[in-house]
C-alpha cells in the first residue's frame, strides 16, 4: 500500500477474504531489525499488528513518508552494507550513500550484484566496482546471487548457474573489489535457501586462494 486508504482497503479485503481478525503492517525497507526500529520522532514501530481497520489506516498513516531507524540504519553507527539494486546505475547509489552518511556515519560499504536487462539473467558489469568506489566506499561483488536465474525457484537446480561463480569471483578481483560475499554449504541442494547458486563447500579453499593471489597482484600494480 502506498496510501493509509489502500492499507485500509486491503485489510477490508483479507478480513472479508478470511475473516481475520487482525492484520500486520510492515515497513517495505531494504534492512534488517524492523520490528524494533522505530519511525523519527514517535514511538510507532516498523511492524504493528492492526486490529481493525481503523489501527491499520492509523498505522500505515504513522509509517508512510517517515523515516524507519533500525539497528542497520546510519544513527545507530553500526556498518551499513548496502546492495546496489539491480535496476540501478552504479553512480546513482551515491544518493543512498550521502543519505547514511548525513546522520554522521561513515562506516558504509556497497555491494555490487548485476544488473537485470529485462529476462532471467543478470549482467555483471565490472566498471561497476571503480565507479562506485570513487562514491568513497569499499565495494563488495556478490557472487553467489548474480548468478541466480530469477522467476525459477531457488531450490531448483535449474533456478542458478554456479559453475561461474568463481569465473565472475576472479573477474571482480581483478577489477579491484574489497571483498567478496560469497554463499556456500557442504551439500547445496540441501541448503534451506539460494541452493541453486551456493558452490560447494570443499571448493571454497581453491577459490579463496586464487582470489587472494589475484587480490595481491592487484595490490601490488596499484590498481586497488
């Protein structure tokens, strides 16, 4: 809901639908700990339980156009790592930086993850990695979810392609990532969540050790 009418309207909806007697209203933001954020300034919280359609229309109100401070967020002074979406151009993400940065906190990292053109693969464009480091922040490359294929469920093997992970793992280092996020679990199909693009965990060791040796060739050109 982008209105405190449409969430009023929705909850009418579901009570009608399945005779529910409360709703949960949540602020869509991309961080963790909402429930114990709250919106500046009040006392209302990033998850409420509605009981009527009145308490959702009142919370919604409360939540829409606020700022939700979390735990994650920059007046906390914790380390704020955040994903460039993947429908954004890599310079834009200086507007979310200077937003963290304006409550005082600098402690900021940026996450490159591809970007989508429109069908189920995602493109890793590495000029990515320089541009926004010259925002001021290290930049880590997510290997693991930029190999996903999405619209296919994470669970089917079909849903990610993580034969390349660690071609695109070398790529980024080359490039002159500060770090990789990197998925793994000692028998992916067995992994609760992302197991079509987690890589094995006995093939972490060799990874690691290329992309460290890359890591130091890098380093030692100038080029990171």
């Amino acid at each position: 809901a982008s209105t405190p009418g449409e969430a009023e309207e929705a909850y009418r909806q579901i009570h009608t639908q399945f005779s529910s007697k409360f709703a949960v209203v949540k602020a869509q933001i991309h961080a963790g700990g909402r429930g114990k954020g709250k919106i500046r300034g009040t006392e209302q919280r990033g998850v409420a339980v509605g009981k009527n359609a009145e308490d959702v229309k009142q919370i919604a109100q409360n939540i829409l156009g606020g700022t939700l401070v979390t735990i994650q967020t920059g007046e906390a002074g914790k380390v704020v790592n955040i994903k460039k979406g993947q429908f954004m151009a890599p310079e834009a993400m200086a507007g979310a930086v200077q937003k963290v940065r304006s409550t005082g906190n600098r402690k900021v990292l940026l996450t490159e993850r591809g970007t989508c053109f429109g069908y189920n693969k995602l493109i890793s464009d590495f000029c990515s990695i320089p541009i926004m480091q010259r925002i001021g922040c290290p930049v880590i490359f997510d290997a693991t979810h930029v190999v996903r294929n999405y619209g296919i469920p994470s669970e089917d093997p079909r849903g990610g392609s993580p034969e390349y992970v660690p071609y695109l793992s070398r790529a980024a280092v080359a490039a002159g990532c500060n770090g990789l996020f990197l998925e793994t679990h000692p028998e992916p199909v067995r992994a609760l969540c992302d197991a079509s693009s987690m890589i094995p965990l006995d093939k972490m060791e060799e990874l690691l050790s290329q992309a460290k040796a890359l890591h130091d060739l890098v380093r030692r050109w100038g080029l990171a």
